[in-house]
C-alpha cells in the first residue's frame, strides 16, 4: 500500500482576520464578527477572546463601557469579502498540490502523498508564508497520515507557539503523547454525544480511544466511530473528496433587518433572491425545473403566526433568471396574506441537472441552445468584471427596504470598484 500523507490548512479566526487584512489599525484591537442582523458574535480575533467572550454571545448584552474601555471593534457579516479572500486562499493552496479538497470556507485538505522525500514541515512553512504573502491572511497547517491525525496536528499547531502555526504529527517521537493531549470532544467527527458518552466509559482523550476494542467501538459509535478510531490509529479511511459535487437543491433566503408587512416587498426580496440562486445554478451549468417559495412570521415574538410554502413547476428546466423570478411571484402572491409582518423569505430551486441532459421540446428551444443563455452569460460577464449587482433586475425593486440590518458593515474591497482601498503615500 503506498503512503498516505495529508496536510489540512486552515485559516486563523478567519473572519476577523479578513477584516484585519484591509484595516493595519485593527492589527492588535479585539475584533468580532456579528450574525445576519447584526444579532450574535459568531467570530472573534484572539484578543476578544482572551478578554472571555466566546461565540453566541448576544452583541447587546456585552456592555457599552467594557467595549470603550477595551476599544472592541464588531462589525457585520461581510460575506462578500469573505468569500471572495476565501477563494484567493484556496487558489494559492491549489498551486501545492494536484489533489485538493475544499473542505470549508477557510478550511482545506491537500494530498501529499508522493511528497514525503520533502521535508514536510518545510514544505508547511512554505505554504503558510506563500498564503500571507498572497492574502495577508494567517493559517495554520496540520501534516499527517490521515485527515484525522492532520486535523489533530492541526489543532497542535494552532495551540503551541513554538510550532510557528506548522506542525508534522508523523515527526513528532512520541505521537501518543500528542493524542494524550486532544480530548475526546475535540476529535475531528466526535459530537457533543460522543464525546459524553466515551468520557463516562473513561475515555477522555484520543490516545484512550485508540486503545479501545474495534468491537465495542462498532456497537457505540457504529461503523463511522469505527473508522474514526482506525484514522486516529494512523490508517487512512477517509479520502479526499475531490470532485465538488453539483448540489441538488439550491435555496437563497435571508432574514429581514426589519418585519416586512407588504406584499410588493416581498416580491421585491423574492426576486432579489431568485437572481442570486439562479446565477449559483448557472454557476454550476446546471437548470432547474421546480421553484419553491416559503415565507414565515418570526416565531419567537408574540404576535399573529403564519408560515406557508408553494411550488411551481416550470414547462422546461431553466437557468434564465427572469422564468424564475415570474414564476416565485406567482407563488408568493398565492401564499401572500396581509396583516402579518414577515421574518423571511426564501426561493429553493430542485430538480436540478446538467445543462446537456435537458430534455427536447418540440415547442421550444432547451436553455441551451436559446437566446435565454445568451443574455444570461452575457449578464454574468458584466456583473462578474463590474461588480455584482451592476445589472439587476427592475423587479428586485431599488431602496429594498427589505435588506437584513448590517450596520457595521466595512467595505467590499476586493470584489467592488468602489470599495478599492486607497493607499496614500505621503
Ligand atoms: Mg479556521
């Protein structure tokens, strides 16, 4: 059997750190990242959480004072920074190796098996300083035999300062004490159950369960605990997924920033939607035939409820934006009633193939070979040179008083024109 060696690379704090990325000033301040309506921290830079605040803590309930006094720096959700500093990350990664597999937005396992006459911690420190040269992002990198072993190394790097962020599980003399030290909920795979479960057996840490019988592993943890135990052993049983695979749904929805009561609203933030997970399908090359709209009061206040959903099946699968965006105003006009303020509202596409496997109409041309795909590419290639939203839809309305609350937003700096830095020399 030829050797298995992976490297998982993940980005520090990633949120954060991307806002730290275009402002030096926030380089040492403590940084969080708030939830869609600005409601609870969902990412924190090092130095907010040394000062005890962790994720989930609601952005309201931390007082004003203790934010002055410590010069805290929250700031909305910025998705489109971080999904486009992702993707300049996951690029660079890709130069390092034929085999890389995406695993989150800032996480990602390379192949480098083949690699092992390198010195592999060299080639770690490599990556790393290639990654912030490129981004300015920080990662950490984790080497081992397996994906869970190189999450492990991962966590080590991360952990200990002396690793300098690089870490190579398989050159360390003593692994085992390495797993002494990982407990058991912070296993790759271990859930919260889990990991109760195997502490009231007395198994706390990874090197316990290693020790543990194949057998009784199986009946506890079924056959993916089992092959958990085998990857923590040093035998690989979890490959790399490499192929992305197409999705098979596709859902664009969002909470409003403030309850929506009106109809025309709706359609606007509905079509608004529908452009976006139509233009993830086009994406993929894929059309989609069946267009479901939901929408729903907020549940958690004491007001009048109502939720409800609809589907419209299109005559011909589509990719053309417009055939959606008729098609979900026609349902939400039918789920519509007054009186209630909406929450949200969302669009799911499902039926989904690839664009060939369309099938033939004898009344109309398939999405591929119509004039529809035509000005659909067309449109992508504006928005995608331009910037998004540079040609919309007049039916996603123009004020969208609709939008979720992000107050604290900073700016697009590398996906718009107009959010270009401005570095001044003086
Ligand atoms: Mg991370």
């Amino acid at each position: 059997m030829s050797k298995n060696t992976v490297a998982l690379v993940d980005c520090n704090n990633f949120y954060a750190s991307c806002e730290k990325v275009f402002n030096p000033h926030l380089a040492d301040k403590p940084v969080g990242i708030l939830s869609n309506n600005d409601g609870i921290i969902v990412a924190l830079s090092n130095e907010l959480k040394k000062l005890g605040i962790s994720r989930g803590t609601a952005a309201f309930k931390i007082n004003k004072h203790f934010i002055k006094k410590h010069d805290i720096k929250l700031f909305s959700s910025n998705y489109t920074l971080y999904g486009d500093m992702s993707a300049r990350v996951m690029n660079t990664l890709s130069s390092f190796t034929p085999d890389l597999e995406i695993y989150s937005i800032d996480e990602a396992f390379l192949s480098l098996s083949g690699f092992e006459h390198l010195d592999l911690t060299d080639y770690g420190r490599q990556i790393k300083k290639t990654v912030w040269l490129h981004t300015g992002l920080p990662v950490s990198v984790g080497i081992g035999p397996t994906k869970t072993l190189a999450k492990i190394a991962n966590r080590f790097a991360k952990k200990h300062n002396f690793a300098e962020g690089v870490f190579d599980i398989t050159k360390h003399p003593d692994k085992d004490k390495i797993l002494r030290w990982i407990e058991v909920g912070h296993i790759w795979g271990v859930g919260r159950q889990y990991a109760k479960m195997l502490c009231r057996n007395g198994i706390t840490n990874a090197y316990e369960l290693t020790q543990v019988p194949d057998n009784w592993v199986q009946k506890k943890m079924t056959i993916i605990g089992l092959r958990l135990v085998k990857e923590l052993r040093g035998i690989s049983c979890i490959d790399l997924e490499i192929d992305i695979k197409p999705k098979k749904e596709i859902v664009s929805s969002k909470s409003f920033g403030n309850p929506v009561t009106e109809l025309q609203d709706l359609m606007e933030a509905i079509s608004d939607y529908c452009s976006v997970a139509v233009k993830k399908l086009r994406s993929q090359n894929q059309v989609a035939s069946l267009v479901i709209v939901f929408l729903s009061t907020n549940r958690f206040k004491n007001e009048p409820q109502y939720a409800n959903y609809a589907k419209v099946r299109l005559p011909l699968p589509s990719a053309y934006t417009p055939d959606f965006i008729h098609a979900a105003n026609r349902i939400i006009k039918k789920i519509y009633r007054p009186g209630y303020k909406y929450k949200k509202v969302g669009v799911m596409l499902a039926d989904i193939m690839h664009q060939s496997k369309t099938p033939l109409d004898f009344f109309q041309p398939t999405y591929l070979d119509d004039y529809r795909k035509v000005i659909m590419d067309c449109m992508d290639d504006i928005n995608n040179k331009m910037g998004s939203h540079k040609i919309t839809y007049a039916s996603a309305g123009i004020k969208k008083p609709w939008q979720m609350k992000r107050e604290k937003l900073t700016p697009s700096y590398t996906t718009s024109w107009k959010h270009i830095p401005v570095v001044k020399a003086i």
